[in-house]
C-alpha cells in the first residue's frame, strides 16, 4: 500500500496551472516568493538595474514553477468537470 501524496497546490479547475495554496507549505512558498520579490524590488529598482531586475525576476518566477510542478497536482488542462 502506497501512502497518499499530499498536494501543497491543486490544479486549476479551469485551464492549465495550479490554484492557491492548500497547505502551509504552499502558503509559505508563495510568501517567501513574494518576500523575495520585494526585496528585488527594492535592491534592483527596474530604472536603475534593469537587466538584472528582470533576470532575479524570471529566476525567482522559475523556482516557484518548479515548487509548483513538484509539490502540485500533475499539470493538465481542465474544462471544469474533474
């Protein structure tokens, strides 16, 4: 008998992706996402650093992807009915 995974982010019921967080782990991913972002908002002001607020940008997105597709439901399209 297999134990049950325990998904931190569901699937979307409509579309493709994942929805808000379901456990607190999910919640404090996407806190410390949000934490991140502010700080690279404030250090890397887009005026001023441009290329690489927009690159600590894109790398931060990319880990809460990766959170995401490896603590979520497997990624599918959705037309609502699952």
């Amino acid at each position: 008998m297999s134990p049950t995974r325990e998904y931190w982010f569901p699937a979307k019921r409509y579309g493709w992706g994942w929805g808000f967080p379901v456990s607190w782990q999910g919640w404090m991913a996407l806190i410390v996402y949000f934490l991140l972002l502010g700080v690279v908002v404030v250090l890397f002001q887009p005026a001023r650093h441009p290329f690489a607020f927009g690159l600590l940008v894109t790398v931060l997105s990319l880990a809460l992807v990766a959170v995401c597709w490896l603590k979520g439901e497997p990624p599918r399209w959705r037309w609502g009915k699952d």
